[in-house]
C-alpha cells in the first residue's frame, strides 16, 4: 500500500511531528512499507485457527495478600535503615505540591 504525501503530511500531523521534506519521505516510504506487509498477512488462510494473545503458555501467578506483623525489634530495625523518620513513620520529601 503505498501512501500519498497528503496522507504522510496528515498522519505526521495527527502523530504531533514536526518532519522535514527528507524525513516526510523516508518515513513515509518505511509506514508504505509496513502497510504493504499487514495487506501480505491479511491474505493468509486463518480458518479454524483460535485468537490468540500470546503462544507459551505462561500465565499469570497470583497469591493471596498476607498481612505479617512485625515485632517491635523488626520495625525498630527497619525505621533505623530510613535516612529520616518522624513519629514512628519513615519521613519522605513531598510528592505532590
């Protein structure tokens, strides 16, 4: 498929970039490019062949949230590792203004 410089020019400008003359044609001979080859695999036979979003068969492993308290010697410890701390609680610089 190959695009039209009104098309490149119109695409550059929906993307926000600002492209010279040089740029507007080899980008737009490599989108032309990757159009042609997406019309390639829309002539392939799919029939009978499942959607799917990923082939290894990894999935997802969740586990349930624990809360675990600590002892006042493994807080104290971890407090003492905080370069500043305030009632108890690590200090950080604010985030928000």
């Amino acid at each position: 498929m190959v695009l039209s410089e009104d098309q490149i020019k119109h695409i550059a400008k929906l993307a926000r970039l600002e492209l010279s003359e040089a740029e507007l044609k080899k980008y737009g001979s490599q989108l032309s490019d990757v159009l042609s080859y997406v019309d390639q695999l829309r002539e392939a036979d799919v029939d009978g062949v499942e959607p799917t979003a990923q082939v290894t068969g990894l999935e997802n492993i969740f586990r349930e949230d624990a809360v675990e308290e600590w002892d006042g010697v493994e807080r104290m410890a971890a407090l003492d590792q905080a370069p500043d701390t305030e009632d108890g609680q690590v200090k950080v610089k604010r985030v928000l203004s």
